[in-house]
C-alpha cells in the first residue's frame, strides 16, 4: 500500500463519507447514499463496520416506512452488490412494521446470484424471527417447504441466527422449522444445516432439546438426514460436547453408506483434534468394529497412506 493510501482508513475520512451518506439520504436520494458507501471499500466489496456505520444513520433518519419502502425498492432495482445490501440495512428497522415489504425483500434477496447478498437476506429474516417469530415462522416454514435450495438455505441460517437469543419457548419451533431441511439433498443447503445452524449454534442455545432431537434423528434412514446429524459433532460446539453424543455416533458408525461414514469419520476427526484425552473412550466405545472410526483413530499419516 502505498503511504498516501493509508490516510483513507483514517477518522476523519469515515466522518466525511458518513456525513456525506446521511446529507444524500436527507435529500432523498439513496442511490448517491448507496455510491457514497461503496467508495469506502474495493472493487464492489464494503466492509461489515462501514454497513454497520451506514445502518446506525439510516436508524437516526426521521425518514416515514413510506419512504424507506421506496429507498429499498428503487436500490432493489439495481443490480450492484451494495445497493441490495443497503437496501436490506434500509428495511431492517421496518421488520415489526411493514412485514410485507421485509418478506418480498428476503425472498428476493435470497435468490440472488450474489454470495454476500444472499448473507444479507438470511441474516434480515433472521432479525425478523428474533423480533417478530410468530409473523416470520410462517413464511419461513412455507419457503423451506417449497423454495428453491438458495431459500430454503437462507431459512437454515435465519434459524441460526434466531436462535442466538436463546428463548427457551421457541426451542422446539426452531428445532421443527429445520427438521424438513434434513433429507435436503442440496448439498448447499445440507452445508449449512448439520455443522453450522445446529452445531454452531442449536446445539449451544437448545442443548437439551437439540440432543433429544439427534437421537430421533439419527434413527432415520435417509443419509442426508444421517450426515446432518454426524456432522453436527464437527463444529466446536459438538466436541465441546462429545461424550453425550457417543452413542448416536456409535449408531451412525454402524452405518456402511460411504455418505455416512465419512460424516461420522470427520465427526470423530474433529472431536479427536479438539479433545485429544477422548482417544480411549472413543476406541473404548467403538470396540474396533466400525471402519469409519477406525480410520478417524489412526494417525494423519497411515490415514493418508
């Protein structure tokens, strides 16, 4: 970088282009706001703490939802990255509001041919079941039901997101919102699934309730469903909490489907990399019958060979 760039990042330059942001949406004009927050980053890409600036001011504006509405759906017409990620920062504070509005916007959102687009929609209908469950839960449950793979995924991390808040009342509605993503056999959707929105974060919020759910789970036959669950034990979250998950992995181990046993392979992997001291328990349990432990207890090079 070269020394005169580095002026860019500095406090100043972040007043002058949050100033300028708020002076173009106070005119009405949020395509400029929008143009204003791209220069902050490169090629396309802002970072989160500038969306998080940008989202503070468009809170403080004393804009109606009438003319939010409108800022979103004129930036919605446009095809750059910023404009629909600014599009969806504009309607987040309308989400207990104008449900409507919010819901187009996600569906939309979330079909886009933009990765961090389609972030933005998971992570809006996410605030949308924290702050409004009931109203969301609906549209939700139909989108998984019946949206394509890229819906259906942003339904999965939505429930992720939800579930940071840790109401206990909604532990089961969440747990039954993602159970028919299970036999998803999109591997998008399935990526998402098992270690991120139930590893991730089920796990540690709903512990008890997500646990009783794996044993259910893990009796299905369908190996989408089974991979879920094994890979639920290749987050932090599922070593942190290996011992209570033995036996479903002892179940699933029992499993020959390659699909299968390479779930509970890296499963037992990741719980062996994170808790070396699980070694003996894990070859205990085992019994040295199932070959997808087997290859998890050998050492990385003989693995390999």
């Amino acid at each position: 970088m070269r020394p005169h760039r580095a002026v860019r990042g500095t406090a100043a330059a972040l007043i002058d282009w949050e100033r300028a942001f708020e002076k173009a949406l106070a005119a009405g004009d949020p395509l400029a706001a929008s143009d204003i927050l791209r220069r902050t980053g490169q090629r396309g890409w802002v970072k989160k703490s500038e969306y998080s600036r940008a989202a503070a001011i468009v809170r403080d504006q004393s804009a109606s939802s009438l003319v939010r509405r409108d800022w979103a759906t004129r930036l919605l017409q446009h095809p750059r990255r910023v404009d629909k990620e600014l599009a969806a920062v504009i309607l987040r504070p309308l989400v207990t509001t104008d449900r409507p509005d919010v819901e187009r916007a996600i569906h939309r959102l979330a079909r886009d041919e933009d990765w961090e687009v389609r972030e933005a929609a998971a992570s809006l209908l996410g605030d949308g079941l924290e702050r409004a469950f009931d109203e969301y839960l609906r549209p939700a449950q139909a989108w998984i039901a019946t949206g394509d793979a890229r819906l259906r995924r942003a339904v999965v991390v939505a429930a992720k997101y939800a579930a940071r808040s840790r109401h206990p009342e909604r532990a089961d509605a969440l747990l039954d919102l993602i159970e028919p993503a299970l036999s998803d056999p999109d591997e998008y959707v399935r990526r998402n699934l098992g270690p991120f929105a139930i590893g991730d974060q089920l796990l540690r919020s709903y512990t008890d309730a997500t646990f009783a759910r794996l044993e259910r789970w893990a009796r299905d036959p369908d190996e989408n469903v089974r991979w879920n669950v094994a890979s639920v034990f290749t987050s932090a979250s599922g070593a942190k909490l290996a011992e209570r998950g033995f036996g479903i992995l002892s179940f699933l181990a029992s499993d020959t489907r390659p699909f299968v046993t390479r779930a509970v392979s890296a499963a037992v992997r990741n719980v062996l990399k994170r808790r070396p001291e699980l070694r003996d328990a894990v070859a205990e349990w085992d019994g040295g019958t199932r070959a997808a432990v087997q290859r998890a207890l050998q050492p990385a090079a003989e693995a390999s060979a």
